[in-house]
C-alpha cells in the first residue's frame, strides 16, 4: 500500500534543501518519492495520506542507548514505583532479572519512539535489551561511527518522525507507524 506523510515543511536532511509543502512517498518499507505534496497526489491518487503538522525530518538519533536502556529501569505503572526511569541506589534495590530488563527497554523504547528517535548509539550488551530495540524497529549505531542519520532520499528505508513545533507527533521506522500523537 502507498502512503503519502505530509507535512508543512520537509527536511530531508543531508545536503537536500527542505521543501515547504513536501511529502514523502512510502511504499512498503522504502521511500519511492520525495517531491511536493501535490505532485505525488496527482501522481498517487489513491495513495493513503498521512497529513502531520510541523515538518517531517529523518529523525532524531539518541546518543545515550546503554545509560537509558541498560543503567536505567522503565518502571511499569502497575510497579507504583513513579513514572521516571530508575537510576542509580533505586535501581540497585530492584530484583532485576532478564525478563524485567526486557520489559524496562520496552517501555524505554516507546518513550524514545515518543520523542522522535529513530537510533540509538550502543553498544547495548544485554540480549533481552538488545531484543526489544531490535523489534521495536529501532537501529543501533555504534558509537564510533559519525552520528548521522540517512537523508530522505527515494530507495532509502522510510525511517522519519513529524514534529509540531518541539513535539514529536509521529515516528515511521520502515514504513510502519511506531508512535502518533493523538
């Protein structure tokens, strides 16, 4: 199925100049198009379309993956133990086995997905954590490697987020809505 995500303004990123009124064009897991959105609606009329305030940019990669998903406990609200990440003599008086590390990085994900992250740097080392991110569509970029994310360009991964002034209203990572911002 076709998708076209609009937004006022697209920042494609890399050395491409952003385009007001642009669109990205997605099919299947891939960007087929990047033009303005009223060429791809003429082009794709019965392309689904995904109208997003703000602009859509490649997404925002976290630099802290270890310390938020491996140092840090996402507590599940039924725990009653609050709603910020565990860190530090809190997290040392939890029982952490595999499975709730596994649980944490998963609500640890979809705070990330939440704020527009698409990647995080690693290395991440506990499998059940390393897991949750792999699933979760999130990809893990090794802290040597320069901290740039793959410009909108047609053949790449459709992997981007919208944001409404600062927030982040939607995150797509291969195509597939991850987060929306009712």
């Amino acid at each position: 199925m076709l998708t076209i995500h609009t937004a006022g303004l697209l920042v494609p990123g890399g050395e491409r100049p952003s385009l007001p009124g642009g669109a990205v064009l997605v099919e299947g897991r891939q960007i087929a198009a990047v033009e303005a959105y009223e060429e791809l609606a003429a082009a794709h009329p019965t392309a689904r379309v995904r109208r997003w305030p703000g602009r859509i940019t490649p997404g925002l990669l976290h630099p802290h993956g270890p310390e938020l998903l491996e140092q840090s406990y996402h507590p599940d609200p039924r725990e009653d133990l609050g709603d910020e990440p565990l860190i530090g003599e809190a997290l040392s008086a939890l029982s952490m086995t595999d499975a709730r590390w596994g649980a944490s990085a998963r609500r640890g994900v979809q705070r990330l997905l939440a704020q527009g992250t698409v990647a995080v740097v690693g290395p991440l080392r506990r499998p059940t954590v390393i897991d949750a991110v792999h699933r979760s569509g999130l990809r893990i970029q090794d802290a040597a490697t320069e901290a740039v994310l793959p410009a909108l360009v047609p053949g790449a991964d459709a992997t981007f987020a919208a944001f409404d002034t600062t927030e982040c209203v939607a995150t797509v990572i291969k195509g597939r809505l991850l987060h929306r911002r009712r």
